[in-house]
C-alpha cells in the first residue's frame, strides 16, 4: 500500500510539473496561436485611461518588430510621450516639467523593454531566458485560475493567471522599481474580444497594492498590422532655444 501511494504521488507530481508547460501551450492557443501571433509585426491600441480622483485621458500604445515601442498620453491638453527603438529609450513629460525629451535610465530602459514584448513573456519563454513554474490553483474575481509563476531572465518574478475555461490570462501580478522604490501591482484583464483573429482584452485595470492608487484602461479600437513608420519611436531633436527678447 506504502508503495502504491509513493507511486501515485510521484506520478501526480511529475503530471503537476509536466501541466505548466502544458498551460502555456493552450494559453497560446486561446489568444489564437502562435502562427497568428507571431503574424503581428505592428500593433496599435488607443482608448481611454483614468486615474483615481477623476483624471482621465486619451492613451495611444503602439508596437512593432523587433522591440520597438511607443505610448502617447494626452490629459488636460498636454502630451506625455515614452518610446523605444528597441535599442535606446527617451520620454517625454510636461508633466514633470521636461521641455524637451531625455534619455530613460537603465532602470526605465528594463521596464520599457518588457512593455516592448507585445508578444509577452509566455511566448517562446525558454529563448527569452524565462522559466515558468505552475504555482496551483486560485479563484480572480470569482472565477478559477491556474496560477503560473514566471521569473525572467534578468531575475524579476512575475504570476500569470490563466482562466480554467477560456485559457486567456485573467490577471498579473508584479513588482516594479519606481524611482528606487520598489511597487507591487495587480492587473486585471476584462473584456476579450476577437481582433483579426486573436483575442485581446478591451479593459485593463490595475491596481497598487497596499494602496488605493490604480488606473483603468478602456481600449476602444485595436489595430492589428497598422502602418507605422520607424522614425516615430526615434528620440525627436531638443526644440530650438527660444530666442532673446
């Protein structure tokens, strides 16, 4: 009998290891598989983005191959801007005062570049350098998940939930360093609907943890292969100094 049940054990335990990979692959396949995913060499999406207190905006995010990437904030008449070329990074924001772009840190340049990966960490995760390891299972929103732990190759962890019935990802959880403060966020993901064949949540909200900081997006028009041109994701030149009066 002891050996039955070591037996029984040891088979449940190597099925347990074997399903993570198996979860990927159907994750994969419920956002419309790989082929058609790795189809998309561009991608733009622009909606709404509010923030607590009542502030909203109008969000434009676009990609393109091979790690190309750009988001554009338009909120009370100003422009913020944040993009790569898959190499260098600049942003933007005259919110913060900036007249003219400036170069994102090291630190800036980690976060930008996995915003760039529209094809997310899931996809080809053993040539990026990623494990994934699955955790268990969990309930988001009333609603049962597979929990997958994914630690990246620079070393940063992030958990992916996976909806049991539709396969498509539910929620991430991660932690980011924000000016040298370490953040965790939950972040949400609502409202699939079919774009050229792939799936894509409509709603994204995110949330701070330990905190009543959070921001929703709205998306309401997704391009699949848009034309975009390379220059935009390129640093603009300094604005000419303003002449002497």
């Amino acid at each position: 009998m002891k050996r039955l049940f070591f037996l029984t054990f040891l088979l449940s335990t190597l099925g347990f290891a074997q399903t993570a990979e198996d979860l990927v692959s159907k994750a994969i396949s419920a956002r419309g598989g790989l082929d058609k995913i790795k189809s998309v060499q561009t991608l733009r999406m622009q909606g709404t983005i509010s923030f607590g207190g009542g502030d909203s905006g109008k969000l434009i995010a676009e990609w393109k191959r091979p790690g190309k990437f750009r988001q554009e904030l338009v909120m009370n008449g100003k422009t913020m801007l944040r993009a790569t070329n898959g190499h260098e990074g600049w942003s933007l924001n005259p919110f913060a005062g900036d007249a003219a772009p400036r170069d994102l840190s090291a630190e800036e340049m980690s976060l930008i570049a996995e915003q760039a990966d529209f094809d997310k960490p899931l996809i080809d995760y053993k040539a990026k350098g990623n494990t994934v390891e699955l955790v268990g299972k969990e309930q988001v929103e009333g609603k049962d998940t597979y929990k997958i732990k994914v630690t990246l190759k620079n070393g940063a962890v992030r958990y992916e939930n996976i909806d049991v019935s539709s396969f498509l990802e539910s929620r991430w959880n991660g932690k980011l360093t924000n000016e040298d403060k370490e953040v965790e966020f939950d972040t949400y993901f609502r409202d699939y609907k079919a774009v050229n064949s792939l799936q894509f949540p409509f709603t994204i909200d995110t949330k701070t943890v330990g905190s009543e900081v959070r921001q929703k997006i709205v998306f309401d028009k997704i391009e699949v292969n848009p034309a975009l041109n390379d220059d935009q994701f390129e640093k603009p030149p300094a604005p000419p100094p303003a002449s002497p009066k």
